[in-house]
C-alpha cells in the first residue's frame, strides 16, 4: 500500500484491538511506515512508544525521552 493514512490508521486498529488481535508490533510496523511519509499522529505514536518504553528499541523497557521528543518535534511540524 502506498497510503500513509491507510498505515497509520492499520497501526492504530492493532494497537487497541480493534477488529483484530492486540499487536504493538505490527502497530509500530505500520506507524513506521506512515511516519517516513510524515504523518503527524504516527510520528506521535512512535514518539509515545519510545516515551513509555516499548519501542522495540528500547532495552529492558527504559524509555527513550530524547528520541521521542525529535518524534514528537517533528509531528509539530
């Protein structure tokens, strides 16, 4: 698919379960898609993912506050 807004909307239906499975992987997947398109709520959304540390880059579960805020910067714009 070449619609950010169809990823970040798949993102969020994984994310809350909504018609499907509860999948924060496959959420962040597609949030990752629509954020190298630019759209603002999954720049948000990766942002909160590394804010409550279960970004997949995250060790141990620690957040990752200075890379969420360049998420969260760059969805301001």
């Amino acid at each position: 698919m070449n619609n950010p807004k169809a990823m970040m909307v798949l993102g969020r239906l994984y994310e809350e379960g909504l018609g499907t499975k509860k999948d924060p992987a496959k959420a962040l997947a597609y949030y990752e898609y629509a954020s190298q398109h630019h759209e603002p709520y999954a720049l948000y959304k990766i942002g909160m993912f590394l804010e409550e540390g279960i970004h997949h880059q995250c060790i141990d579960g620690q957040p990752m506050r200075e890379q969420a805020l360049q998420y969260f910067r760059e969805a301001q714009n």
